[in-house]
C-alpha cells in the first residue's frame, strides 16, 4: 500500500473525454465514475454501487442520476439514492460517496480528501496557456507501471535527457554538465544550461537554428502531481541567456500525474510553446514526444519490475539524486503533517533569477 | 476456499461432449477426467496420475482402462492400477479415486461426497423434458468467473431483468412490481406477473401477440446447483393468467450448475418450450439467450472482481434480495449440517398453486 | 525458493547468440546480462545498474564496458565503476557483480559460486563433439516452466521414450524391457537395451535398416546440469551388440540445463552423431527433436502445475524410479555439502563395460 497527500487536487482524466457518458477512472485505489451533467458540470463517484458492488459506471445516465445497471438502483450526482425499483415505502437512506472536481488546463480535477478543504482556486494554473501568445496542444494519458514517485524523480531529473531520449529531446553535449536544485516556496526547481552546443533532434528539426545555441531544462516540480518542464534553445552568445529565453523556441512540457495505485501511475501531458504551429506540426511534435515518453515509460517499468524483485537492495545515490531525494522527503512530509501543498495558479519565469 | 454441499449431485459436463476420448474437467476444486467406456457408461476419475501427478487426460484410453501418458501406468475405470510398464511381480495396489455418475437431460450429473449415498433416483428431472409435447434445445458450457453463489442470487432474482436484459429477455414494463418469494419444500420459488403489458422483445419476435401480454416469470432453485426459470407470456385478459400458462409462451430455461471452484462456475443452460421450433429458429432463441447470459455473466464478474477488492465492504439490502438471502441461509444449513438437498425429480406446474 | 548446487559451471546462452550486443539472461534466480568484448571474451554481469536498478541490458556497449540506459553510469567489464556523468571529483566505489565464464560445445558456461574455484577445466567436454568423425547440429534453447529437478528427472528415465515420443523417438517395442541404473564416479547411468524389434520412427526415416533392430539407451546424468543420452540401433544378431554401437547409428543426444529459478528450466540441446547428414537432414532431425522435446515439456509443465496444487500429495514409486530417486539424492548431497560435483570432460563409450 502507497502513501499519498490527501488533501490536494490531482489530475484525473482529460476534460474533453467526459462527456454525457458514464466513463471509469481509478485513482488513489479507488473507482471513481465520471459524467458530466446536463448543467455542464463533471459529477464524480465513487464507482461502486451500494447494493451488489457492481461498478456504476456499468450502468446508465437517467437525466444527471446514474441508474445502476443490475437492479436499478438510482443515485443523484451528490451521490443520494432516489429509487429502489420494485420496493415499497420511502426510498431508504443510502450513499454513494463523491468527490468534488474543478476543470482548468483541459484536465478533469478532483479532491479525494477533506471536502471542506476542497477549495478550487488552488488548482495549479500556468498563465501562459491561456495566453494568446502561446500555443497549446493536449498530449495523451500515458498509463505506467510505475509508482507516482518513480515518475516523479524522472521529472526531477535533467540529466536522464542525454541518455534516454537520444532521438528526440537529447544529444551527447553536456552529458557532464552538473545540475543545480532548489526549493523556491513549493516549487522544487532542478536545472541546467548546456551552451555553445548542436540543437537537439527535435529543434534541429522544428527551429532554424544556423549555428550553436544555448539551451536550458528547468524542471518545476509541484508536489505531488504536477511537473512543469520549462526547456529551449536559442543562438549562443548571450552573456545571461537566461533573460533571454522568449527570443528562443520555448516549450512549457506539463506533466499532470494521476497516481492510480502502488504501482501505477497515469501522466497526463501537454505542451505550452511560445512558437506558433500548425495542426501538422503540432501532431508531429506530440509525436516526437510519445517517443521520448514512451521511453521513459520502458526505463520507469524495467526499474518497478526490479524493484519489487530485490526489496532490500540498497541503491547507489550520486550527485543528480539530489533533487529525487529532496522531491521524496518534501511528500513525506506532506503525507505524515497532512498539510496541504499549495499548488496555486504561478508564473514559473523567474524561478530561477 | 470456498464451501460446498457435500452429497448432492453436481452437473458436470454434456453427455454429447463424453465420448471414447478423455476430456478433463474441474468441479469442487479438483480436476476430473471422463470418458465413456465400450458400455456406453460414464467413466470420471481424479484427473491425475498417483506416480507423478501428470493428468490422466493427458493420457491414452486403452480399451476401457486409462494409460497414463508419461509411464503407461494404466487403470481401469474403477480405479485399480492394472499395469506398472517395466515392472516385475504383481501390480501394486495403486488406485485413482473414482466418482458415481449418472445422465439424465443431456448432462453427465456426477456425485462426490459419500459413494454409498449417491442415489441416481435424486437427480434432478423435468419431466416436460421428456415430454413429446415439448421442445428441447440444449445451450452451452458458460464458464463465469465468478462463485457459484453469486450466480445462485441471480437464478433467484427476477427483478434484474428490466436492467439488464432490455434487448432480450426485458422491457421497462414492470420496473416497479414488487416480486414475490416462497420455500416450497426445498423448492425456492421467486416469482412476479407483470400484466397487461408490451410483450418483450424475444417474444415480440418469435410470438404472435397483437396487443398487450401478461407475463410471467417463476424461479425455482434447487439448491446448490439448479435453477428452473419458468417464464413466459400471454394474452392479457384472463381473471387467473396462473392457469393458464399452458396457452401461451412458455419457456422453461434451465440453468444447471457446476461450482468449478471459489471464483468459477460453469451454467449448463437449456431450455424446454410448449410451442414447436425448427432447427433454425431454435439457434436464433439460443442466440438471444447467449446475449442476455454474457450480460449476466459481465455482471457477475465485474462484481467478483469488486468483493474480491473491498472484501469488508458492507452491502446495502433492499427488498429483492430476499430470495438471495434465503437461499444462501439454505446452502449454509446444508453445509453445516451435510443433509443431501431432495433434488429428485419433479413437476414444477403448479409451484404458485 | 529452490535450492542449487552453488559451486559449479552452468551452461548459460548459445556462443552463437552472445555478441557484440547486450543480451540478457536468468539463472539461479538471478539476471544476468552477456556480451562479447573486443577481444572476443565473453564478459557476464549481474543485469542491475546499482543506482536506480535498471537492467543493464536496456543501456549500451560503450567499447568494453557497459554504460546505463537511465544516467550513463558505465561499468567496465570487471564490474567497476568507471564514470558517472555530471558528477565531480573522484569516480566512486560502485561495482556491479561479475562471473567467471568459460565457452565450450558451443555454449556459454557461467560460475556463479565462490570465484576462486572457478577452474574452466572443469566444464564439461564431449570429446566426440570436435571428431572430424562424427556431426555435430545445434539445437535449440527450449524454456521450460518446470524446475530443473524435473527436467532431470526426465533425463534419468528411458522408461518414458515409449508412452510420450511415440511418433519420432519411441515405439511399443520394450514397454516392460525394465531398466538398470548405476553410479559410475559422478555419472548415474540408466539403460536398456530393447533388442530384435522394428526400428523407431526416427531411425526408419533416416537408416537403412531392413529388418529389426537392437536399439539402445544410455541416459548419463552429471549433476546438476548435464545429461548426454547415448542411443541408437544397429542389425540385430550380435553377441554382445554393446561391442558394436559404432557401427550402427548412434546419437549422443546433450541436454545442458539452465536452471532459471525455481519453476522455469532452459534446455539447451545438441547433438552429435556417427552418420554424416547434410543441412537439410540435420534440419529435419532437429525438427523431429523438436517435436519429441515440446512433448517432454508439455509433460512436465502439467506436472508442475498439479504439484503446486497439490504440495501434500505423496507420489506412487516404481521401479523405474531408482534413477530419478537417486539423482536427486545426489544433487542434495551437493547442495547440502557445497562439494563441487566433478563435470569434467571425459569418455562416455564404456560407460557399461
């Protein structure tokens, strides 16, 4: 059994498929159905009737109420029981537990915790996808067999670029280049500048790049589900390139995890870019990211598989497990004080000035 | 593990699949091989070798007796090692444990609790089966991951199917008439009329009803392993629509049993009708009811899945589930106490009477 | 959790298929990854990055040595650390664990004891195996789900020839032909010889034999991994057909097992014959071997799957368990005493002199 932060808001599905079907989910070890309501809003239940424990999301939408597909059973979206087919009298006082949701970056929140603590305005918010100046496109739900800390310390980790993601995210360059780390407020913030160095695959392929540029991975990380990787290049020769990224091609690479259970972990992905794209481009670039991803899923699988096979090897630590480490004692502590993370709407520009 | 009652007879297999070849089966958590010998007698052994523990089945039938395949150690149909290859001196007294059977509506019924208590003249009858005047079609073997009790609740629970056979065997109609249930001996009886509505969808079809029907469903569970679902419809319009049955559409659909082990059972299911079919129309009503039985078998298997995950899981009761309750408080007696059930042969007509 | 003889050389992979690529194997209950290092040695690893426990096998060949998939850490091919990128100062202690291997008949031996007795003249030769007089055809790598002790015991027992390899190997000719079994040094030998018979499948099809045959068997067993069977046929008459073997056609027929863990065995096998065969020949012997061989595995796999259903059932013994019986004695005593077993090349024509 995993250990999660209770009272915060995770990713569960993306919004455009929640729609006026029944849809199921998992998270945190349990089942959540989903719908949205005629009103528009997205109802969220525990996905589990009652009655029989059959899932109500095998059931059927009558109007904003789930009917149970065995008996009938009928729940309204806060999770009242309005019918019992076939039985006389009031209908008898049973619950289906829900859970409170909110809608922003395209995805589908929840709060499985306290509901009084349940306060929307803390669900993460990167300004700049809701800017004009900015480009969005939605990736996938990449399913992992991989704890959500495992998939965290990935995204804590810069340096794993040079050698997982050859093809598309990463080159040889820079492969010694140390990485920095540091807590700003919440906001684990791990990082690296690789400079005067050969555009990797992906911007060789999409920027005009003529010479060498510099480039930078700013890895944000908000405990305990959302990673935003702040990365791009630009033509070498700045004396503080940092205060130059805009005039480069810049990408915000958000990662919104969905902890499902012990052993798996969902990553809801999109890209955040300052250069515009057509559909074409943005399909090709989604692509070159399913490459890298998928890598990372293969690399976060084979260590799970073996980390349950040798329970008790200890592992060697070195210099990049800083932040990993750092990334694991903050969610302890978070877990064991049950104080809420404060995964509010932020500007990630100048985490590093 | 699961528990079962002890002496009683279980269906095992249909007679049309026991021919001159081993076939393996698995009842009661042990594996079982059958063959039917020159005499035209169901042979059913342990399926297993007492040298090495190879299955039986997996060896070669030579005359009457099993040759096991690894070594050719060979036992008769009672037993007895009656050859060990390559060995000197007498046989060894080497034996297989062997099981009483008997055949009666197309299945080879088998006994394994106490040998000098399995009487033939208990197994179960129908006696329209035999009956010129009826219309037999035999069903499948339908494997269900899920306990033989949970499919023994739905074999005792008319009211399911308004939910969850509305393309077959179901309509909306009737949603709301509470059913009714009686031990009658050891005969459960479950049973709702649902009058003066529009036929259901199978009997729209094969039936030449012009206007409304009363319709009726009776289920008689024997327990552990037999479920008689006497069911049909006819003209509304009748002061006691009980008696007369026999004047409309009448089906009995039988759904025999087989515990294969805690988390698996197997419906051998047919069904007996008062009005004629050919070939042809018999396999389109065995096609409705193999969609309407995969739609209780999804059900059942998703909650097998979801009590094998929430095992302390207190489940809400409403007013159907008192043939269920019933009649695991029948099975349980019968367990404790190990008294054999009476499933003899029987009429079923006049069950409401 | 089996027990293994620790101190001895196990065949591990095919020559042919150790490169200049990562490959990655199991025995003993341990990962190990392969490769062939410039100078054309075979280097062998546990298949474990120390850091985050990725397998090696998903990084790359950097030269000699073996770089991480996941952050480049690299491992020369005696196990130590020689680099961890984007980490200052001194490179740190970290080894990965090797194994001394050895190749011979075509195959890759592993050592995976205490390192000090690992002596390669104790890996086991066929001297046959480089005669320019007889022909040699490799086989194949057969994974078994059965643990190594039962493949073993399959390789102590001519009995079985005549109940499971019946259309390439075995005919009903000598089913009660018993057997006879000795220790001869380390080699536990079991024969028969069935004499004046029809020759079998294998040696119709492929010999020139016009009337019946003296066939024979010699299963030799050199714990805990090798087994050679020595068979063939030749005219019968002969006084003392054991005299004349050479001039018939004889097969040593090599199982070299890797034991994977404790329900899963490889069985490499080979073999090397005194009648010269051209490709196309020696392809259709190894496809009859093949069939012959999936039918052991097909045996044994059911047998391993009725023993762990049944852990408490007591088998029957027969005669023509004296072998078996004390092959597993031996290989006890072994793994009770950590006395190396002696496999070394030798002669196994006299075997019954």
């Amino acid at each position: 059994m995993a250990e999660y932060v209770k009272n915060t808001w995770y990713p569960l599905a993306w919004s455009r498929d929640v729609t006026g079907e029944l849809s199921r989910h998992r998270i945190l070890e349990r089942d959540v159905v989903l719908y949205r309501t005629a009103g528009g809003k997205v109802a969220a239940m525990e996905d589990l009737c009652p009655h029989r424990l059959l899932p109500l999301s095998m059931g059927r939408l009558k109007g904003d109420a789930v009917e149970c597909g065995y008996h009938g059973m009928t729940f309204e979206s806060g999770g009242r029981c309005v019918r019992v087919p076939g039985q006389s009298g009031p209908v008898p006082d049973i619950r289906v537990t829900t859970y409170p949701t909110h809608e922003n970056m395209g995805l589908v929140w929840i709060w499985t915790g306290d509901r009084e603590l349940a306060d929307p305005d803390l669900v993460f918010d990167l300004p700049e996808y809701h800017s004009a100046a900015w480009n969005v496109a939605e990736g996938d739900a990449l399913r992992i067999e991989a704890d959500y800390l495992s998939l965290a310390d990935n995204l804590c980790d810069p340096a794993h670029v040079n050698f997982v993601h050859l093809s598309t995210l990463g080159n040889e360059a820079g492969e010694d280049v140390p990485v920095s780390t540091e807590l700003r407020g919440d906001d684990l913030v791990t990082w690296r500048w690789i400079n005067d160095a050969p555009a990797i695959p992906l911007f060789a392929k999409y920027g005009n790049f003529t010479g060498n540029v510099d480039r930078w991975h700013y890895y944000h990380y908000l405990a305990p589900s959302i990673a935003v990787i702040d990365f791009g290049s630009l033509d070498t020769g700045n004396v503080n390139p940092e205060d130059h990224r805009d005039e480069g091609m810049r990408i915000f690479a958000c990662h919104f995890i969905t902890p499902v259970d012990a052993h798996t972990s969902i990553d809801h992905w999109l890209h955040v870019k300052n250069f515009p794209a057509d559909e074409a481009t943005n399909k090709a670039l989604s692509d070159e990211f399913r490459i890298a991803f998928a890598e990372d899923k293969a690399i976060l699988e084979a260590i799970q598989i073996n980390e349950l096979a040798h329970p008790d090897r200890r592992k060697a630590r070195i210099a990049i497990d800083r932040a990993p480490i750092r990334m694991r004692r903050m969610v302890k502590q978070w877990i064991d004080k049950d104080v809420p993370p404060q995964q509010a709407p932020r500007v990630l520009d100048k985490v590093n000035a």
